[in-house]
C-alpha cells in the first residue's frame, strides 16, 4: 500500500528568448539553481548548480543550455527531482540570471524572454520578465518543504540588481511572491 504523495515531485524549469540581433553580442540567460538546509533555509547554499554542472547527488541537472537563445521554443531546460532531495535540506531556489557579454543586460533589453516550470505535462508556472524588466537576475520558483516531507511549490516572480556571481550569493535571501 502507497500512501499519498503531496506537493510536486520532479519539475522542469525551462527558458525561451530570442537571440540578440545582428552585429550585437549574444544574449545568454542562464539558470541558477541552490538548495539550502532545512535549519537554515536563507542562508548559505549547501550547493549551487548552474552553467552546465549538476548537484553532487544529481537531483538537479541542467539538461539543456543555450548561450544564444537560438533554437525553436524553450531553450535552456532544467530538472529538480524533489522527491529525491535529501530530507536535511528544506528549500530549492531556481532563479534566472543574464549573463553581461557585452556590458549590463537586461531582461528588458532581450526579446520574447520566457519561463515555464512544469511537473510532467501540468504547468506550475509561465510567464514573461516585463516586471523585472530593469533587472538583470530573477527568482522564478521556490520549492520549500513542510514537516512532513512534502515540498510545495511558492509562485511568483522576484528581480534582482546583482550581477550574475553576487546573484548567486543573493538567492537564499529572494523569495517568490
């Protein structure tokens, strides 16, 4: 007998945006994933995958990367298997951040940015950058779980000012809503 399972387990968090035009440095929107201790769930991040890693225990992969955003719909993809998450860590933070090739971008500055985040073919969140759009980093989803295991997925979009390196030391801090 099974019992039942509550909140999301395995999520795909996927970015979609229009290359830079001609004669323009390439626009790369890259995804930032850190997972934090149950004890201490806004503090330091117990690890960080991004720019093409994994998490050590391979829960959270990065299974698709673009730096140009060429491609046909969604073309930088993530997976979060919750469900296989150490129970000792208690929240996941996935935020966006634009790499600045060609100096400070952004989200306002690349066209048709997107995110969806989905778990199998049921959509948790879609949406465009235009509220962050003097931003150049974004917290898209936040995944915190309760005392009985369960992870429940917190919505909502949150801009950054950081640059993509202090970004990463910023996301503990942000949280969707």
């Amino acid at each position: 007998m099974s019992g039942f399972r509550k909140g999301p387990a395995k999520v795909e968090v996927a970015l979609k945006w229009d290359p830079a035009p001609a004669g323009r440095p390439p626009h790369d929107l890259d995804l930032v994933a850190a997972t934090y201790a149950a004890g201490d769930p806004h503090g330091e991040p117990v690890y960080v995958v991004h720019f093409g890693s994994r998490s050590p225990d391979g829960t959270i992969t990065l299974d698709r990367d673009s730096r140009t955003g060429q491609g046909f719909g969604y073309d930088e993809v993530m997976t979060v298997e919750l469900d296989r998450i150490r129970p000792e860590l208690g929240r996941v933070v996935v935020g966006v951040s634009v790499q600045d090739q060609g100096g400070r971008v952004t989200f306002g500055e690349i066209a048709n940015a997107g995110f969806r985040i989905r778990e199998g073919h049921t959509v948790l969140a879609e949406g465009g950058f235009a509220e962050v759009g003097d931003c150049p980093a974004a917290l898209v989803a936040e995944f915190v779980r309760d005392a009985a295991g369960a992870w429940t997925f917190v919505a909502g979009l949150r801009g950054s000012q950081s640059g993509p390196a202090e970004f990463v030391r910023a996301m503990g801090a942000l949280r969707a809503g």
